[in-house]
C-alpha cells in the first residue's frame, strides 16, 4: 500500500483500514486509478518494487492496479493458499481466471498439505462443546 493513512498497518489491521477508505470512497489511490491514472501501462511483467514505485509515481493504488491486470495475463504468481483455501478463490469470479486448460504449478508443495489442514480446520472451545451437550 503506498497510502500514507493506512500503510504502517499491516495484515487485518491494513485490510480493515483498506476496507473502510474504499468503502467511504476516501481513498484517493483507488479514485485515480479508477479516473484512469494506471492506464497506457505496457503489458511488460512488474516486480513488486516496480508495482509500488509506478504507483507511488501515478498516485493509484498497486493492488487494485495489478488485481486489473490479471484477465490479460498469460502467467499469473500467486501464493498458493489463494487456490486452496475457498475464501480467497471467492474473489475468482471476479478476476476473470478461467481455470481449464490451466497449468498450476505449485512452489515449495511440501508446505500444500499443511496448508490444505488449515483451510479446513477450525477451532472449538471447551464451552461450546458444553453448550451443545447441555
């Protein structure tokens, strides 16, 4: 996040900040971008560090910036919890990823199955179970 009110944050905290300023429409990153601030961009693949100093640059927002450039992508990184886990894959649709015919190659895919256990595991209090036995 290049946005200065909200990028100390980190995880939920930023997710939540991110969240609201959208929500509000206070965001001006996202606005310009939405104004057309990212277009004329070459379709060359951007690191992260590229990512952010074009968008410190134009003033827009580089998550949104690089979330709209994923339906013209022929190669698409991407952790791979974003495939396993069903709340990330909710924002699929969106996207525009057509998964047939796709290859998916998984990094470090020792890690998958450990990962697989926590998209389907959850957690439960002694006082809900005794809630339940009651």
């Amino acid at each position: 996040c290049v946005n200065k009110k909200v990028n100390h944050l980190r995880g939920f905290g930023l997710n939540s900040a991110c969240s609201d300023l959208i929500g509000r429409n206070r965001c001006a990153y996202r606005k310009n971008l939405q104004l057309g601030a990212g277009n004329n961009l070459t379709w060359e693949p951007l690191d992260i560090e590229d990512l952010h100093r074009i968008a410190e640059d134009r003033k827009i927002c580089p998550f949104f910036l690089s979330k709209g450039r994923v339906g013209g992508a022929d190669i698409i990184f991407m952790p791979y919890n974003y495939i396993l886990e069903s709340r990330y894959r909710e924002n699929f649709p969106e996207l525009g990823l057509n998964w047939v015919n796709s290859i998916i190659i998984f990094d470090e895919a020792h890690n998958v199955p450990q990962c697989c256990e926590d998209a389907s595991s959850f957690t439960i209090e002694a006082d809900e179970l005794q809630a339940v036995t009651d």
